[in-house]
C-alpha cells in the first residue's frame, strides 16, 4: 500500500512539474507576441496601408506609371522599356494601388534616364583593369490628392572588366541594372527614406 502511494505521489509531482513547466512556457510566449500585437494594434489605428516597409494613406487608390524615357547622351535602347515593366510590375503586385493610364490617377509616376555613362574605375600595370558603367534617374512622384511634386536624382554604379566591351558589358549588366533602380526608385517613393 505504501509502495503504491509513493509511486502515487511521483506520478503526481511529475505531472505537476510538466504543468508547470508548459504554464511557464505559455506565460513567456505571451510576453513574446505581446509587443507584436500592441505594434499591430497601433498601425491599424493609424489607418496607413502597411505591407512590407510600403506605406501608402487609404484615400490612395490608383497610380499612373509613365514611360521611363532615355535623356542620356549614350542609349541602350533595352534600359527604358524594361526598367518601366519593372516599375509597373513592382508596384503593382507590392502595393494595393490599381494601375490606371487616366491624368486624374492619386500617384502619378514618371522620369527618364539622365546619364549613362562610361569611366575607369580600377587601374593596374598602367591599364584600366575596371570599368563602371552610370546609370542616373530623374523620377517625378506627384501626389494628385496633396497636389504635391517632388522630384528624385538617383544613380547607381555597375563596375565590369576593362576587358570587356560596353557592348559585352550591357549583356551581363542590364539584368541588375534594372532590378537595382527599380528597387531605388520604389524605395525612396513607398518607403519614406
């Protein structure tokens, strides 16, 4: 009888402990989603689209992208058309916004490409051992709802071997050179920075 009351006794501090050590890892997880749903809470109230570091007010509904024309000295006739898909395709599938091509759309999107040029980069032995290829955009963001425009300059470097021809170079390039001022372009529009 003793033998069975002890054993008892175990079950039951055993199952006591594993409650208690379950109660304590509940209680730490609360604590843990605790700050996450007064965050959530709080951008909710504020009534500001939020997706993804994208804040876009509510009364925000429709944006119009316009053609990244070229402006540079030297053109890639690939740059501009396929650096607007991109454009177009980001924000699209990142943003709530509805596309329109209509003059009276809330976020109106244009620019063109301001320089795209060659210089060195890297010397070694007395030769170019690097070249960087220029890329700049001037972007035109205007706010039909505020009636406010602001304009952007922004550029970005692409460095490839000397030993390759710009042509060569633009083969290799372009991929990143688009995906990379796309980002730029999205980034200083949506993302406040």
């Amino acid at each position: 009888m003793q033998y069975k009351l002890h054993s008892y006794n175990r079950k039951l501090k055993t199952e006591n402990r594993k409650e208690t050590w379950f109660s304590r890892l509940y209680f730490s997880r609360s604590f843990f989603y605790l700050p996450l749903l007064i965050i959530t809470a709080f951008l909710s109230s504020c009534h500001v689209y939020s997706f993804k570091d994208v804040s876009i007010p509510p009364e925000v509904k429709t944006v119009k992208i316009g053609f990244i024309e070229n402006r540079a000295r030297y053109v890639n006739p690939q740059i501009s058309p396929r650096l607007t898909d991109r454009l177009q395709q980001k924000i699209t599938g990142q943003t709530r916004l509805t596309r329109t091509n209509n003059d009276d759309a809330h976020y109106q999107i244009s620019g063109y490409i301001s320089d795209y040029s060659v210089s060195t980069a890297g010397i070694s032995n007395q030769q170019a051992a690097t070249n960087r290829l220029t890329v700049g955009v001037h972007i035109i963001f205007r706010n039909t709802l505020t009636a406010k425009t602001e304009e952007y300059d922004l550029s970005r470097n692409f460095d490839f071997s000397a030993n390759l021809t710009l042509n060569q170079a633009e083969g290799a390039l372009t991929d990143d050179i688009v995906r990379n001022l796309t980002d730029e372009i999205f980034n200083r529009i949506f993302s406040n920075w």
